[in-house]
C-alpha cells in the first residue's frame, strides 16, 4: 500500500466537493434569474415556503431580486 492509494481518494473527494458547490451555485444564480422574468415561477416558489402572495406582493418581490436588495433581520 503506497502513499498514492490515500492521497489520489482524498484529492479527488475535494476536487468533487468544489466542483459540486459551483454546480450547485450556478444552477441557483439560473433559477434566480429565471424567477425575475417569471411570475408563475415566483409565486409557486413562494406557495411552496407556504406563502399567498396577491399581485402587489408578487412585483415587489420581482423589483426586489431584480436590484438584489434584500432586507436582512
């Protein structure tokens, strides 16, 4: 057993891990981007969190993402 048969499993789980991350943050920046130009989209996100949003709701949230401004607690 050489030093390669614990050093190439542990490099390659890293090198996966980061590549899966920016996979994964690639696809959320899509879908985000989606949302904007899609009501429909929003709104059956928001019923998902378990939220009823009427029409004035729906384009603050649009004109929200859109300038990426949103209120920290």
């Amino acid at each position: 057993m050489s030093a390669w048969d614990i050093i190439i499993p542990i490099v390659t789980l890293i090198v996966g891990l980061i590549a899966g991350f920016a996979a994964g943050v690639f696809y959320l920046r899509k879908q985000l981007e989606k949302m904007q130009s899609d009501p429909e989209m929003l709104q059956k996100m928001a019923k998902q969190m378990g939220y009823n949003m009427n029409k004035q709701q729906m384009q603050r949230a649009q004109q929200m993402m859109k300038s990426g401004k949103f209120p920290r607690k």
